[in-house]
C-alpha cells in the first residue's frame, strides 16, 4: 500500500480532544488505503516545561542529559495517539526513535539524521498494522544515547522517514492553513499559495516564515518529498494548504512568489578598514566565533587603499558583535577608523523562482520602493531573491507597496 | 570500589528543590568512597496525570502504550538527577530502562525483571563516573517494547539492582522514617524499629503497613539484599531508618515485632455446605475467577456430612463475592443453605521471627483481647504470624492492648 506521513505539531495535540481530532484525520488517510507514519510533538507546553526544568537544575547543562529529558513529551503524544486510533479500531503502534531506531549524529540537541532503516516498521505494515506513531524530534546516537535535532525538528523527522519509506507525500499539519505570499497580520491582502516551489520556500522560511523548519525543507528537497502545509483545525479537503514541491510541479506561477521580511535587524559600519587579502576573514572570523549570526555583508569600492565594510545581524546580537570587534582590533589588526551601528533598520525581500527567467525584477522593486519614499541602505541578491535593507518604520508601508506592485493578491 | 544503590520515590523528588536535596545525600555517600546508583521514580503526581491522560484516551487500553507513555516521568527524573550531580561536580549521567538494560518479561503494566546486565554500568563505573541513576519502574521485553512493573514498581527496581551489583545496601528514601512496631496514628506509643527480618516486613507489608512493595522485599530476601527504609526528610545520621535484613543479623529481638491490622475486611459464612472432596475448589476456584481477594480461610467440622465454610476478603469485593457465589451455586451444586455476611470486622495480626521459638505466644494474645472483653470470630496462624477477624469497633482498642502486652514500646 502507498505510504503517508502525517505530522503534527504541538497545538494541533495539545490536549486529549485535540490528539482526538487529529486521529479521526488519520483515520481518513487510513481509509483511502494509505499506510501511515504519523510523527508527533510533544503537547504543546510540555517541552517548554521540561526545558525549564533542566535550566533550573543545571544553567550550563550536560547536552546528553537534556536530550534524554526534553524527548519524553513525544514519547508521550505517540503512545496517546497510538491509544485513540486503537478505540477507532485502527491497528497501530507507537514508537520511540531508538526502536525505529532513528540513526542520529552525536550532536546532542542538534543532532542530524544519519539513517532511517525501515525494515522494523515495514514489518509492521506487512502483519497487517496500519498506523506507526513515531515520536518526532529524537534519535539515538551511536552511543547509544537518546538525542535531538533541536527545536522544530518533528518537522524534519517526518520529511525523513517520507524519505526513507518514500512516501507519496509528508503532509504537516500546524496553526497555520498554508504559506502566504506574505504575513497576513501586515498586509490584508495577503493571499494563500496553492504551490510552492522548495528554493522558494527555503528563502521564505530563512527569512523569518516561520511555518517550516529549515532544514525539514532542505531535506525535502534534496530527497524530492512533496510537502504539503495545511491547518489541523480546518475541514479537510483535496485543496487545503499549500503543496511544496519541485520547481517542475508548477505549472504557472507569479514572477514573484512572496515578500518576506525581518523586523529586528542592526546594521553595523567600519569605517576606513585597510583592503588587503584576509581582511574579511579576520573581521568575520571573530564574528563568527562569538555567536553573531551575520546576514548580508557589503564592501563598498576601495579608495586609497581604505574601504568600507557593512554588515547585518540581529538587533539582539549587536552587543556581542561590538564586543568582539573591539577585541579584534587588537590583536588581528583590523584597524578601522570608526564604528557605526543603526540599531532601526529591518529587511525586505522578494523571493520567486521565475526571476531566474525574467529581467528587471530588482528595478522594479527599488522603483516601487523609490516612490513610497523609502531610502535604501544595503541591497544583496541571490538568483531568486532580492534583499534590501530599510529603515524599520517602513517596514509595513514597504512589504504593502511591493506585495501591490507585483500583483501577489492575484494567483498566476 | 563498593556499591550503594540509593532509591528516592515521588515525594522525594517532587520538584527540582527536592531533587537538589536528594542529589546532596547521594553527594554523602560518594563522599564516603561509594559508587552509587540511584533509582528514581517520576516527580510526584506525574505518573497519576500520565495514567489519567491513557484512560481518558482508551478506556480499554492497549497495555504496550500505556506502558511507553507512563514511564516517561521517570526518565525525566533520572536526567534532572544526573544533570544536578553534574553541578556539584560529581561525574553522573542517566540510564532509561533499555539502556541498562533491565530485562523484563513481557506482562506489559506488571512485567517482572528477568535480568540486569552489569556491564554496561560497571564499564562506566571503571571509567570515573561516580553516579548511575537509573529510571525506574521499567524495562525493556524480549520484543523490544518498554514495559513497567506496576505501580510501586521502583522499589523492585531498586533492589533488583542492588542483587545484581552485589551492592553493599539498598537504601529506600521515602517519607517516613521507618518501619513502626505499629501504626503511631492509631498507638501512640508505636515505636520504630532498628532492625526487622525479611519475614517480618513480609508479613507486615501483606497486612497493609505500606512501607515497602512485597515484591521489592520478597527479592531482597531471595537475594539477601540488606534494604534500609529512610527518610529523605530528616537529617543524614548512621541510625536513621529501619534496617530490613537477614534473621541471622538481627542479633535481640522482642518475640513479637509488630502488631498490624487491617481495616476494610468483611467475613462470608457458608452454612451447611457439602463435605466432599473438591467442596473448597468448586467455592474458591469462581471467586478467584471473579478477582475476589480471599485472604483467611476457616473449615468447622464437619456434622452429618454438612459443614459450614467461612472466608475473610476486602469489604468491597463482597459484592462480586455474593454474585460470583450464587452463580456457581447452580452450576456446580455447592449446595449451601444460607450466606451469612459481616461488612463490619477487621483484622489484627501479630507478627514476629521469634514465635517460632516461643510457646504461648497465640494464647498470650487471646488472653489479652479476652481481658479487653473483645469477642473473636476467626483465628489463622501461620509459622510467624497470628491473625484474628474482630467487629471493626475494637480494631484500635485491640492493636493497643496488643501493643502493651507484648512490650512493643520498649526495644529488646
């Protein structure tokens, strides 16, 4: 029989009514001769709970330790939705990622799947189960000690074992009904995508959607599992939420896809630093060192041998970023002249796939842009994507003018 | 170096206040050179909202699934202990059942342990690690599923452990602070013991004195397992506790070590039942099908070929008792003229090692309820124990009466 991966996050389980809901879900998919993988989360809370139990017992804690806590709301979710598709005469079986077992690194609470051997759970299957509840989030090191792939990570489990069990589709059932072509809470005409393409997601995803793990994106793409997105507290339907697929399953599609944005971004100056071979590597390389996550970086042409160098991060982490430059300056001779920091800055970008094939898209956006007034302070481009930096009190006024000029309310 | 296995229940580890506590007393005895290894069971109330959460889903549960969802608590507590040993600097790290591992059967809710591998631990042990906590209450089946022992399970757990490691004392941190001659909220002149022999808190914990799970001192005694019962609310001292141990150890004792009784008991007499072969199989045999608990058994003599058979069990069992009765009554021709039922007795028992060498000890007690003017119904005795049936009305003026006359207030 085909296979179906179901996943379920923490608000769609969060209580016993809600696991109810989303087992009569299962049970559709079970009806239309599907074997299903469900992947579940912790209820929602738990893991925050467990979380906060850790921080008090240890502040720096044992990463070993607080895996072997920190998974045990999922191992609870499975066994409760193993339990009620049972009441619905369903035959099914949790099961824990060591029994699996989900092969994992031994990052522990970052760790990455390393392999999904299916021959436990196909045995299953073929004795007539028709429901296997995995714990999503865990795995077992080659230890032999229980790990984690870090927040968010039942996503990733269950584009894994569609992978390994290449199943017809991994569907991820959230709060939310899809992705939109922007954030519906600052442009009213936002509008829900019926397909997306996986590059677009990614951009998306990186730039603060937060409907999709990162990586549980990567990995669908790279394995060429369909993804659909959809809402566990809607009707079902054929139709419901959005499908992310490869590039050649859409069939027509707007140029642009959909307008992003970052709100609490920072941008930092050095003025004047010498522009030799290895200056970058010794400004970012401390960076790097001290946590910074450093988003766009521009150099602007040299003068003299002097240039300057720009960069993003998040607001939070401009302390840190300073720091760390101070102390480089002594010892790795990066000698700039002056530091700038404007701490009101956000981001704006536009992600499509069909920029690839169509010009003119970036001077349209800074067009757009040019006539609301909005003053540009840092551009960077990727094939199908176009970032800018603006002050923040644009924000809104500029993610509304881009969504309107390219005609995002309207589907291809 | 010697091992000590340390066991802390629900109450001592209620929350994470408890649990650094409790982590200072192991700290003690690794000061002191042991290597330790701590059993936990789940933060108070945790494992009752987990089984609440499985009967809310399955009323008639699948057993495996209960057994995966109600042993997380446990495995939440052996990870916060080790990761607050680690703060205090003393190399600990957690182990889930099927780590170990414990090997159970496969009595999924009351699995019974088969065997602990030591390797694992010990390697660990030879490394420099000074701490193993274990979760308890569970293990692992031969199919590979996480079973429990039923409730009280991680005093089982510990002891198990304690066989296995040849470990020098298995020490039970609970919330009271030994093993009392009697129950202090009905004597007040009850007095804790130093010292009891296995066959005694057997005896004792049958009869309801619910210090310590049967099965958990059953083992100890097949494995001559010292167990020492403690609290983990008073201060550390050398004496704290009751020390469970071999008769051989216990070098004075008072004839009688403990007066026990038991409240809820209710008495049935059969009236002229047939006195033929197989008469107390075609009784016992549908009441024990039934899940009728009988406890005291009496045959008179027999008269005519009728006798009159009586039986003692929990008061509210009576009814499945009556039910169970008059349906074999006509199946298997039991025969009896009438059934007699007193919903108001009570049991109370005497206990001790030392009436195996001491005559008169039975007529000692009956002379003394004689002389309290209360009227007994049924006598058992086994090789340690007497045990009479009372109208519940006398059950605390006899356990005291008891307790004066057999000196329980003064230690041998």
């Amino acid at each position: 029989m085909p296979i179906l991966v179901m996943k379920f996050g923490g608000t769609s389980v969060a209580n016993l009514d809600r696991i109810h809901r989303a087992a009569k879900r299962v049970a559709l998919e079970v009806a239309k001769g599907y074997d299903v993988i469900v992947v579940v989360s912790a209820m929602s809370g738990e893991t925050n709970k467990l979380v906060d139990h850790v921080a008090g017992t240890s502040p720096l804690y044992d990463a070993r330790e607080y895996d072997a806590v920190v998974s045990s709301g999922e191992n609870v979710t499975a066994g409760l939705m193993a339990l009620r598709l049972q009441e619905m005469e369903i035959p099914a079986r949790s099961w824990q990622g060591w029994q699996v077992p989900v092969r994992t690194t031994s990052a522990h609470a970052s760790a990455r799947i390393e392999e999904i051997p299916p021959a436990n759970i196909l045995t299953k299957f073929a004795e007539g189960m028709r429901v296997a509840v995995v714990a999503g989030f865990q795995g077992i090191s080659p230890e032999g000690r229980i790990t984690t792939l870090g927040r968010g990570g039942s996503d990733t489990t269950a584009v894994a074992f569609a992978a390994a069990f290449d199943a017809e589709r991994c569907d991820i059932y959230t709060d939310v009904d899809g992705v939109y072509t922007t954030d519906p809470r600052i442009c009213e005409k936002a509008r829900k995508l019926d397909r997306i393409a996986f590059e677009e997601m990614l951009e998306l995803a990186s730039l603060g959607a937060k409907v999709l793990q990162t990586r549980s994106v990567e990995l669908a793409m790279r394995y060429k599992v369909r993804l659909r997105v959809l809402s566990s507290f809607e009707e079902p339907s054929e139709e419901a939420g959005t499908l992310v697929c490869a590039e050649e399953d859409i069939m027509e599609s707007n140029v642009v896809a959909g307008v992003a944005y970052s709100r609490d971004e920072a941008k930092v100056t050095l003025i004047s630093v010498a522009d030799r071979p290895g200056i970058a590597a010794a400004i970012f390389g401390p960076l790097a060192e001290a946590g910074v996550n450093v988003d766009m970086i521009v150099q602007n042409i040299s003068e003299d041998g002097r240039t300057d160098m720009t960069f993003s991060c998040p607001q939070d982490q401009i302390l840190r970023a300073e720091q760390a430059l101070a102390a480089a300056r002594g010892s790795e001779a990066i000698g700039y002249s002056d530091l700038v920091v404007d701490r009101a800055v956000a981001k704006v970008s536009i992600v499509g796939i069909g920029m690839r094939s169509h010009a003119g898209v970036a001077a349209k956006m800074f067009a757009t842009l040019r006539d609301e007034g909005v003053n540009i302070k840092v551009i960077t481009t990727s094939e199908i994507k176009v970032s800018v930096l603006i002050d923040r009190k644009y924000m809104e006024l500029a993610v509304q003018a881009l969504h309107d000029a390219f005609g995002l309310d309207q589907a291809a």
